[in-house]
C-alpha cells in the first residue's frame, strides 16, 4: 500500500522547516540522524502510518530545510511544528542524533511529549567516545570547508557505524541521502556554550521510553543505551541481533514493530487519540 504525503513548509525567524505529514491517529514526529534526512523513515512508513499521524521533518540543515544548522535551535523548532498541527502532544522517534534532539524535547517540554522512541541514541553529558569509535567531525570539517564533501561522504560511508547496510533497496536509500547531503553544518560556525546536560537529569525525565540498540553498533552506544535505560525512569530496552547503526531502514519489520508495540502500550487520553 502507498502513502500520500502533504509537505509543509514550516516557518521559522531564520528560515523554512520541511515536514511531509502522513498517517492518521496520534500525532508521532520522526527526527533523522546526522547526514541523511526526512527520507530514512520511508520504510518505516508502511507499518506506522495506519496507527499514527506521522511527521517526517528535515531538520535544521539537512534535506530541503532551509534554516541553518543548529542543535540548540530544534527544540523550539519542535514546538512550533506542534502549535503549526494544533498538535498539545507527540510522541516522539529519533535516530541518532535525532535521538539527541528527542531527549533534549523531552528534557524541556515535557507535557509535550507522550513517549520516544530512541534508536541508536547518543547522550548529551555523557563522556565521549573513544577516537577509534568517534565520528571525526573535526577532519570533515576541514574537509569541508576545504570543498571536499566527495572526500567527507566517502570517508563516511566507510564508517564502522554505516556498515551492515542491508539489502539493495536499503543500501540505495542511504546511497541516495547522502549524494544529497551537503555538509552545511559542517561549515558553519561552530555552536557557542556548553550542550545541556541531559546525562545528570535522565532521572528527571518521566517521559516513557524504548532505547534501541543494535548488535553492531559502537561500544560507546551500547554503553549510552545502557544508561538510558537504568536512568530514565520509564525506560525500556532493546537490543536488535545482527543489525548495525541503521536498522531502522535495513530491518525496518523489526525496528517498527518494536516501536508500534511500545507506542501502542502507552495509555493517551481521548484528546491525543483523536488527532488526525
């Protein structure tokens, strides 16, 4: 079965917000990871859009978004896609550092957020990874800046976190997303302050929670998976045998069964439910 899908175009101080909305039922905003976009939820799609409103945003700096990069900025940019729908709530999805923006959503705004989902979630407060397992942001930087995104989307396509790529259709999909991805974030100016310390208040965050882990995932995200786990209060864990840090797209029955079952295990009122 096919989906259609209404894009909006959400505006914001400092430019537009992509979001194709499709679905019916409680409203569920999907948040990509870095380097890719709004697309990666696409097979995910089929087994969520009978039972929820879904928004598949571009966040800041990716896909078709045309407000600049900023982390700092997307909680807020939350909120107005909320107020935009008529939407009190939402549950959230976040792969990688979508899961970061999700956390921190969860952080600020609360009542706004009925249950997350958080695949491959990093953690804001928590001690870094060791170099071996970081993403070298720093050297994509100078590459960048440099005019070398050929160079950047190699080397990161040849990361341990992109292997296990799954069949064709997936490979071809973060084929797709990242000949598309333009490394704005790696060029612009670099955020000021400290991030918020989301690690020192998990046990503050009553948010329900799924923390999905793959097999092949990092070290250091099987560890961040693990304290989120123990620290969130209403917190729930998974750990997907034989999938690597893209499983939503390569094992997208197993990863939105998992996350359909947990939304649907949370009670919402009638206000929430109703949505469409």
């Amino acid at each position: 079965m096919s989906y259609s899908f209404e894009t909006i175009r959400l505006t914001r101080p400092d430019g537009d917000i992509v979001v194709d909305i499709t679905g019916s039922g409680p409203l569920v905003v999907c948040l990509h990871g870095w380097s890719f976009d709004r697309r990666m939820w696409g097979p995910l799609v089929p087994l969520l859009a009978p039972h929820f409103r879904l928004a598949l945003v571009d966040r800041r700096g990716f896909g078709e978004t045309s407000a600049p990069p900023g982390l700092g900025c997307e909680v807020d940019d939350i909120a107005a896609l909320l107020d935009h729908l008529g939407a009190p709530a939402c549950g959230l999805i976040g792969m990688s550092q979508g899961g970061r923006v999700a956390l921190r959503v969860s952080d600020r705004l609360p009542s706004r957020v009925w249950g997350m989902a958080l695949i491959s979630a990093p953690l804001d407060g928590f001690p870094p990874p060791n170099a071996d397992e970081a993403i070298p942001v720093a050297l994509y930087r100078e590459w960048a800046a440099a005019g070398g995104m050929d160079r950047v989307r190699a080397d990161w396509v040849a990361h341990p976190l992109l292997q296990h790529g799954g069949q064709n259709d997936a490979k071809e999909l973060v084929k797709s997303m990242l000949a598309s991805y333009e490394g704005r974030d790696l060029t612009a100016p670099l955020p000021t302050g400290p991030a918020p310390d989301i690690a020192g208040r998990l046990s503050k965050i009553e948010t329900p929670a799924l923390v999905v882990a793959s097999e092949h995932d990092t070290g250091w995200l099987h560890a961040v998976a693990d304290t989120l786990v123990i620290g969130l209060p209403k917190a729930s864990g998974l750990r997907l045998e034989g999938a690597g840090h893209l499983a939503a797209i390569t094992h997208p029955a197993q990863v939105g069964g998992a996350i359909l079952a947990f939304l649907n295990s949370i009670a919402l009122p009638a206000s929430l439910r109703d949505q469409c």
